[in-house]
C-alpha cells in the first residue's frame, strides 16, 4: 500500500482494496495494542502527570 491513488473501487480491484484495509487493521491492532502496555505500565508504576504551569505547588523563584 504504498502508491496512493484516486480510483473507484470495482472488481477489478476489491481484493486490492480488501488487501491494503487488511495490512491498515493489522498496523492499527498493534499500535493500540502497544499503547494499551504503556497505558499499563504507567498505570502498574503510579507515574504521574508533569505539573501544569498554573499549579499553585510549583516552586517559583523570585
């Protein structure tokens, strides 16, 4: 899938286009899959959000 064209799809050309949705479906399941570990992982060791730079915690110097 790495031509990128402008074509109605047809018969001549369905099992192209199932192909090329196929390998995106695939390349997304993993990307969500990795994400979904990371998700976990920061979740598992309690990682916290940077603060923001309207906390009123944060340490100003004069």
């Amino acid at each position: 899938m790495t031509a990128i064209c402008k074509q109605a799809i047809n018969d001549d050309n369905c099992v192209d286009f199932q192909q090329a949705l196929s390998e995106v479906g695939e390349a997304l399941e993993s990307r969500f899959t990795l994400e979904d570990k990371l998700v976990q992982l920061a979740w598992d060791n309690q990682l916290a959000r940077p603060p923001v730079a309207n906390d009123s915690t944060i340490a100003r110097p004069a």
